[in-house]
C-alpha cells in the first residue's frame, strides 16, 4: 500500500484588501454570530474579493492557515492586527491572537490577486503580542526583508477576521493580508 502526503496546496487568497486603519469590533457591544461582519472571511468560500457560494457543512478541508502582510508607503512602517475567528453555524466572536508587524524592503510588485503595485512592501517582521488559541501560533521570518508568516492550526474554525490598525509610531499609510491553507 502506497502512503501519499495529502497535504493541501493553494496560493495565496485575499482575507483582507488594501485599505487604511479598520474599526475594531467591539466585543462588548458586537460580535455575536449573527453581527458577522460582511467583509468577514469565509474559509468555504475561499476569497472576500469573489466568493463562492457553498452549502453549510460540517467538515472542512482546511487544517492550517497561514497570513502575510503587505503594507504601504515605504520600508520599515508599522501595523497593529488583530485576528477574530467564529464557528462554523453559531458562537461569538474569539479572539485568536493580536500583535504588530512591520514591512520589509522586498517590494510588492503584484499583490497574489494579480493587481500592481509600486509603493507596497511585505512584512518581515510579525510580534504575537497575545495570543488566546487552543494550539501554538507562530510568527516565521522575523526580520532579513524576506515575508514573514503567521500561522496556526483552524481548530475546525469557518469565519476569520483580520483587522489592521496604524499605530501613532511610524505607521503605514495602507495594509492588506492574504492566506494561504494547508
């Protein structure tokens, strides 16, 4: 009998487009399954920029995620991210790690979805600040101008969040985060 590495390889997908600072959720007031944000990824359907409608199911193919960050105007800024996950059907809103990361000088010449760029840089440098999951989060590539990764096992959840804020010290002016599963 043949034993065959099955792990999943996709390319990268949009979980959230280049836009400046988002408004955090605010879990005191927001967050139930019901508030799910419209901009909210969905692991079934793969891509916030076209998604596909699929049928509510109870098994996912997906048993990794890995995000990157990508950032504008020069090397050297800084964002602040916060990663928010639902269940699949029901549940509140968990807060699954938060931190900062900081670009790179290896420039960002087509974004994974195919639209160019001249003034966006990858992040090479991803801190977890905290972090509430039920499974070890790591941060890969820290520092060197290479793309760091975070990534972390989906423990079966659906729905992803990642919200980008600018700090006040040496902020990017505009920041997007792509996924890749595995």
């Amino acid at each position: 009998m043949n034993n065959y590495l099955t792990t999943l390889s996709y390319p990268y997908f949009v979980a959230r487009g280049l836009a400046g600072a988002d408004t955090p959720i605010d879990l005191t007031t927001e967050g139930d399954f019901a508030q799910l944000p419209s901009d909210v990824l969905d692991l079934f359907k793969k891509d916030i920029i076209s998604p596909v409608d699929v049928p509510l199911l109870p098994e996912s193919k997906v048993n990794g995620i890995c995000f990157i960050f990508a950032a504008t105007a020069a090397h050297s800024k800084n964002i602040d991210w916060r990663l928010l996950a639902w269940r699949n059907g029901n549940g509140p809103a968990e807060i699954v790690a938060d931190g900062t990361a900081e670009t790179g000088t290896q420039a960002v010449i087509t974004y994974p979805h195919g639209v160019t760029t001249a003034t966006a840089f990858w992040c090479d440098n991803i801190v977890i600040t905290n972090e509430y999951w039920m499974k070890e989060i790591e941060a890969t590539a820290t520092g060197g101008n290479s793309i760091s990764k975070l990534w972390m096992d989906t423990c079966g959840y659906r729905y992803w969040k990642m919200e980008i804020t600018l700090p006040v010290t040496n902020p990017a002016t505009l920041a997007a985060c792509f996924y890749g599963l595995f």
